[in-house]
C-alpha cells in the first residue's frame, strides 16, 4: 500500500482480543478504492460498494429529497449489514 499503512488506524478488539472486528479492512478497501484496486477492495471488505452507495444516497438526500428515501436508506442499511456479517462469518471460518 506504498506506506499509507503507518497512517491507518489500529484495530482495538484486535489489539486487544487478537481477532478482526466487523469492520476491520474498510481502511485498506477505501484505500484500495482510492487506488482504482476495485476487486482487491472488494476482497478485502466486500460491503464497501454497498456502503459507498449508501453514502451517496444519504448524501444526495440531504440535498434533494425524494418519495421513499427513508425506505430506500433502511434497505442499503439492512443489506450492508448482511453482508458485513455474512462476510465476517465466513471470514472467521476460514481461520479455524
């Protein structure tokens, strides 16, 4: 990562506990992201892009507002957190 790495936030519970957290690769992935690594960002979390465009709706939101946007924005929340535990749980599978 051409030391951005030194300027990344350390993960606690894994400092700490010694396992990876739900959200631990998000800084490594925004980076990747950054970089245009699009698939390697991906593998490394792969919520990111549904997180990016949760992001964007919110973000759009506060701008324009349209019909359903609290119902869009509850179903890219509902979505991203399946995939950051189904990613965490078959993550963690792998390691044992």
């Amino acid at each position: 990562m051409d030391g951005i790495e030194e300027y990344m936030l350390t993960c606690v519970n894994k400092k700490i506990f010694g396992m990876e957290c739900l959200g631990c690769g998000i800084q490594r992935a925004t980076a990747l992201l950054f970089k245009g690594e699009f698939i390697e960002a991906f593998k490394m979390y792969p919520a990111i892009y549904s997180l990016m465009l949760l992001l964007g709706v919110v973000v759009f939101n506060l701008f324009i507002k349209f019909r359903h946007a609290f119902k869009l924005k509850l179903a890219l929340i509902y979505l991203n957190v399946a995939i950051i535990v189904v990613s965490y749980i078959y993550k963690m599978a792998r390691f044992l």
